[in-house]
C-alpha cells in the first residue's frame, strides 16, 4: 500500500540526497518527492510518498531517524490527513474544441493559465485522482506536456475540517495519534 | 590568535583525546601534515589507506576509544571505503579524515578529486564536508561525539585543501554538541520494561543471547549478574564473544551457521530470547522461518531500527544496553532452571568434548590444533584479531575468550585482509597487550604489504597464517554445494617465511602437530614480530555448519571424527 511520509530535515546540503539515497539503499522505491521550506527557518519538509507494506513504512521511519539531518518524521497515511498535487497540462485547443476543454477545466475547478492559438495551459490542484481524472478526459484533445508536483501532504488539525471548496470532511484527532500499535517508538 | 584549518584540526583532535593516527600523506592532505608537527601526534604511516582504515577499526575495538585514521582526495579517499563500510557493519568508533581538492576545483574533475562524502554516505553513520577553517573544530567535535555516542560507526570528514591552509581565530567552545535531529538517548517507556521483567521471571527455556552490545556498552558484569542471577545459560554471537566468560558454566558456546549444535538446538527449543545488543543476523537464525518458533523475544538495543527488522519481537527496549540492564537486574528473580539446563547437557552428549589437545597424533596438522594450543599456551589471555573465512570460525570454536575486546574480528561485512592492519591497531591502543593475528594465506595476501608498517614502527604483533593453499570457506561451499568444482579457489603462495625476512621480521613455518606449541612460545619469546606459517591440512571443513537457509538446527555434521572424539 501507498505510505505518505512528512519528513522535517535540516536545511544543509545533500540531506535530499542521504533521504534518497535510504530509501535506495533499503530497496524502497520512491512514488513521489517534494520538498521546501517550513514556517521555520532552516527546516526543509519533504513529503515522501513510497509503496510499501506497514512493515515496511515502520523501517522506513526508522531508518530515517538513523540520519543525523532528519529531525522528525511522521507516517501520515493512517491519519486523516489533506494531500494535494498540483499540475500544468498544455492541451491542444483549437478554435473549435476550446470551448470543451474550458468547459472540462470549470467542472474540475482547475483554471487555465495560457492561452496560445493551438493549445491552452491548465492548472489543476487537487488529490492525484481527481488529477488523474481530469488528465484522462483532457487525453482525446491531445495532452502535449504535463509537469507535475507530486504529493503534498499534512495531517489535519485537531478540530473539524472543511475550509470550503473541494475539501473533504474532517473528523477529529488527537495530536499525534499513534501510527500503529507496535510498542516501537523510534522518536523518544 | 589566528590558526590554519590544519592547525585547528590537530588541536581539536588532541581535545577528543586523542594520541594516535594512522593515516598516508597525499597532495590535498599535505597542509594538516605539515601542521602536525607542531603537534603531540603519534602517525603510524601505514602502506595503504584499507590499512589505515583497519588499524583504527582495531584501535577502536581494543582499547575502547574512537580510532583516527588519514588520508589524501581520490585515491587516498577511496582505499578507505572497504574499512569505512567494515566499521560500519560492525558499529566501530572511527573518524576518517581525508583532504580533498581546493572548494573552487570543486565540480571540476580536478587531479584526484573524488566525491567521497558522497561516495561514502551510506556506509558512515554520517559525514561532513568542511570548507572553511572557522567550520573545522566543531566539525571534528560532532563527527567524535555522533561516532562514539549511540549506536558507534565510522564518521568521514572531507577537508578542503583550502580550508587547511587558510586561517581564522579559533575560540574552543566547551559546551555539549547540540544536533537537532539526532538522537542517542533513547529509552523505553516503564510498562516495557514490566513486560520484560515479567517475561524473564515466567521463562522456563530462556536463553541469553551475547551480542557486540556487551562490548560497546560495558555490560559484562550486568549480563553475567543477571544470569547468574536467574540461572539463564547464555549463548554468543561472533562480536560478543568475550562479553560472557568462556570458562563460565553458563556459557554455552557461539550460535549461528558455525555454532555449536546444542546451541542451535537449544534455540530452537527455548521459550524466551533474551538479545542483548545483537541484530540478529543472517548468519545467526538460519531460515527465519524456522526460526526459534517457540520463543518470545526480548530485543535489547541502543538502535530501534533494528527490532523486527528480521526477527519479530514481543519486547522492544530501546536504549544503551548496560542502562537498560541494571535497571531489569534488581527485578529478575533468582531462578533455579536446572531442569532447562539439564536438557541441553543432553543435547550436548559427548558432541561437547572439546578436548582435542589429547587426541593421538594422526600425522596431520589441523587448524583446529593450531588455534587450540595457541589458546593454551598464551593462556587465552591475547588479543586475537581475525581475518575471515574458515580459520576465523575455527578461532571463534577453539580459542576460549574469557575477556571482553579480546577477539577482534570482521564479523558483519566479513572483509578478508582486516586481520593483520587491525591487529597493528590493537597493538596501539593496548601496547601490554600480547596481539596475534590469525589470518588465512588468502586474506594474509590482501594486506600483507602492512608487514612495512610493523617493521617500521617496531611493534610487537605476532601472525599465525592458517596456509591451507586455498581460499579454504570458500572451496568448503564448493565442495558441499557446488559438487567440488574449486573454481579459483586453489592459491599458488609465497615462502611466507621468506616473505617476513624480507620486511626484516622472523618467520617460521610448522608442519606437525608437535611443532605448534614449540613454534608459538619461540613468537612470544622473541623480541620483535614473529610470522608463523602453519602449514595445515589442505581440504579441512569447519563443522557443524548450517546450509545457507536451512532451519537453524539441520545442521551438516562432521563426517567422521578428525580432531574430535565424538562425531560434531
């Protein structure tokens, strides 16, 4: 199954790479990668997205704590939690089918961000299936390129969620709930 | 007052204690060494830079401290990697420095330029590349204290020639390294340890397991209070032989692919493990699924990334292992057990006589001989240092460690050469200490230029080489499973004796039995370094052996009574 990490790292050079260069060397394979600042200076947070079993994603926390830059690491998958990807997709649009794609960007809530005489650019920001839904019925216009984040991830507040548009139901949380019942804690 | 990045390098290394470097000078290191001069350093120059690597491995595992070791960019860098990544499977204190290229050639494939903080990240518990001179002190003062704080390794910091030669002022900070995101002190919550204690006081069939954790964290008195206590017999993993006394009634011998039989047996039997830092290793469990079906397991570790790794355990106590033990010992229940300790004196039969010394002599020379009266005559009091491969498995069978770091050996990455440079480093941090090595002809040839080193520096480490004329584990795996095709397995030796006159050191060669004990007594007595050549029976298998895979106690035995009485 699908483990979404939130991984907080000191700012230095090469901490991206001893991060990857763990999750190669313990023969996981990385789904997706993203990482920039934090509300504090010197923190980097990548969300690391990896296929792997609970077993697998316990090891993975662990070993991750082995690495002196890695300041905190939070298996996010098992709380409720807000992923998002962001893409750019340049389709092709003609004078005729322009309409339909823009139709298409409106019921997905993405928006167009580039208009030339045969295509425009869409940007969409969502879950990677809405994404992926959307991908799918631009594909008989003709996808000409796509860039993609990745995941992003947090986990939700303590309180009732739903800050409006396209955001899911929350249920509430305890800080920090435990990501399993093992009596393992690699953090204290 | 201003200093170099050199300057500050030596003095911040004497302020972590330290005397003693092995290092090879080069280009992008020359302005430390120039610098260190200056300084109250002892350099053992050694031939090359795995031995460098090694020497401070073994310098670590026998004295306790960190070992130091130095090298020059690119070449220099990358002869270390096999001793870095030695250090690392077996978690040996170790500060590699090595120079590198100016920070404006950088990226630019400059004359031995090589990207070792690169190159070496996954095999150092962490490293560093240093640029700038005011970074040097506080560097050397982390890559000290994150070697040899938590679970120990190998720790490289790459200086830049730049930042050697360049100056600044120097202000000496005494204050305790703060890193954020490491963390050494772990430890494990009350109610696990209740369950622990618990676990140990209910046990009928436990076995202690004697892991290099003993060693690193101090706890043989801990762990031999604690089955003396309860009457819990105690088995050894390779790297904790010594953590438990040999001669003790409660030790039962090694466990693993050449463990005792009764040991494996008894595993397989036991209702609780006790692993006191150890991993449980491949080489230790034979197919895991097989594996000690019958046991709960309590796992003892200063690393949590171990539990469950392989083995999955009922108690998980993370932390140093010496802590964690006095804190369970005054709760652990005197126990009797002797009905549990009865039935492994069975298991035992007569497959425990271990008294090879009387057998008569068949004419043969036998390794397993060998190691035996080295042990007698040297009173199992030596600092015994092995290579890897048949004769290291017959050292751990037939040399009895009653002291802790008193066998040094390449356990996890089981790197061939590590014996004679680690033995030199042995000899340093514990000059009183009688050293042998006790190599095999194949892994004596890997570094054997180091002979200079000992020649040069006048030490006193004595080498017991197990010639066989083949690269002897492996040609035993092709004579058990490879329907003895020995592919690249027979060696074509020097004159080792020859070989040692020519460094101006003495050599010797034995070829019978009776030569063995009269040969070891001439190395011991003679002043300088002795290299006996014991020129043993050519296709000699280590028994008992688990197949790679097979269950723990389908163990191959040994075919007909060579060195034993009774059928091993």
């Amino acid at each position: 199954m699908r483990h979404t990490f939130a991984v907080h790292v000191e700012d230095t050079p090469g901490v991206l790479n001893r991060v990857a260069s763990l999750f190669r060397r313990r023969a996981f394979n990385i789904e997706s990668l993203t990482v920039g600042h934090t509300e504090t200076a010197g923190v980097s947070r990548m969300t690391i997205v990896a296929d792997t079993d609970d077993h697998g994603a316990l090891r993975l926390e662990a070993n991750l704590y082995k690495l002196v830059n890695v300041l905190r690491v939070d298996d996010i998958t098992v709380r409720p939690s807000v992923q998002r990807d962001l893409a750019m997709i340049k389709v092709a649009a003609t004078p005729e089918t322009r309409t339909h794609v823009m139709q298409l960007v409106d019921v997905f809530r993405a928006r167009v961000i580039d208009v030339a005489p045969d295509s425009v650019i869409i940007e969409a920001t969502g879950p990677e299936d809405k994404i992926d839904g959307l991908v799918e019925v631009l594909r008989q216009y003709g996808v000409i390129e796509m860039v993609r984040t990745g995941c992003v991830a947090m986990a939700r507040g303590p309180k009732i969620g739903g800050l409006g548009d396209g955001v899911e139901r929350g249920t509430q949380v305890a800080d920090d709930a435990p990501a399993d019942d093992s009596n393992v804690s690699y953090s204290v | 007052m201003k200093r170099t990045g050199a300057q500050i390098l030596w003095e911040a290394l004497i302020r972590e204690g330290v005397s003693t470097v092995f290092g090879y000078p080069g280009g992008a290191i020359l302005p430390a060494y120039d610098a260190m001069l200056e300084f109250p350093i002892q350099h053992v120059l050694v031939r090359h830079e795995q031995g460098a690597t090694h020497m401070a491995d073994g310098y670590a595992r026998a004295g306790g401290g960190v070992g130091v070791a130095v090298a020059t960019s690119g070449p220099g860098a990358t002869n270390m990697v096999t001793g870095i990544a030695t250090a690392m499977l077996d978690s040996s204190p170790m500060v590699c420095i090595t120079g590198q290229v100016g920070g404006k050639l950088i990226g630019s494939d400059a004359f031995q330029e090589t990207d070792i903080t690169g190159v070496t990240l996954p095999i150092t518990k962490h490293n560093y590349l240093v640029s700038r001179p005011q970074d040097v002190a506080r560097t050397v003062k982390e890559a000290f204290y994150v070697a040899k704080s938590g679970r120990p390794g190998p720790v490289l910091l790459d200086i830049t020639k730049d930042a050697q030669q360049s100056s600044c002022e120097v202000e000496w900070d005494d204050s305790e390294v703060t890193l954020p995101g490491y963390r050494p002190d772990l430890r494990a919550t009350q109610e696990v340890y209740q369950r622990a204690i618990d676990m140990i006081n209910e046990a009928k069939r436990p076995i202690i397991f004697a892991g290099h954790g003993i060693m690193l964290s101090g706890a043989m008195d801990v762990v031999r209070a604690i089955a003396e206590r309860a009457n819990i017999p105690v088995a050894m993993t390779l790297l904790g032989i010594g953590g438990f006394p040999a001669r003790h009634p409660l030790n039962l011998g090694m466990m693993g692919m050449h463990g005792e039989a009764w040991v494996n047996s008894a595993i397989q039997e036991a209702d609780l493990l006790l692993a006191f830092g150890m991993r449980f290793d491949d080489r230790v469990t034979g197919n895991l699924a097989t594996y000690a079906q019958n046991a709960k397991k309590i796992h003892i570790d200063i690393d949590p990334a171990e539990f469950n790794k392989n083995v999955k355990v009922d108690v998980p106590l993370t932390g140093d292992l010496r802590t964690v033990l006095e804190e369970i010992l005054p709760h652990v229940a005197e126990g009797d057990r002797s009905s549990w300790r009865a039935a492994i004196e069975e298991m035992k039969g007569d497959c425990a006589v271990r008294d090879i010394q009387n057998l008569p002599d068949s004419g043969h020379l036998y390794a397993a001989h060998v190691i035996n009266d080295l042990w007698r005559v040297t009173d199992g009091d030596a600092i015994v240092v092995t290579d890897v491969g048949q004769h290291q498995m017959w050292e751990a069978q037939y040399y009895h460690h009653d002291h802790p770091r008193s066998l040094i050996t390449s356990g996890g990455l089981g790197t061939m050469g590590f014996a004679l440079p680690a033995a030199i480093g042995a000899k340093f941090a514990c000059p009183d200490k009688e050293v042998w090595a006790v190599v095999g002809d194949g892994g004596f040839q890997m570094t054997q230029a180091e002979l200079a080193t000992i020649a040069q520096e006048q030490i006193k480490v004595n080498v017991a080489i197990i010639n066989n004329g083949y690269l002897g584990m492996v040609r035993q795996w092709q004579e058990f499973f490879y329907d003895r095709r020995y592919a690249a397995t027979p060696l074509l030796n020097p004159d080792f004796v020859k070989l040692a006159e020519a460094y101006g050191l003495s050599g010797m060669a034995v070829t019978k039995r009776a030569g063995v004990v009269p040969g070891v007594e001439a190395a011991r007595e003679h002043a300088g370094a002795v290299i006996l050549e014991f020129k043993v029976e050519q296709e000699d298998s280590v028994f008992p052996m688990v197949p790679a895979g097979a269950a723990l106690d389908k163990m191959i035995r040994r075919p007909n009574p060579i060195v034993e009485t009774a059928a091993d």
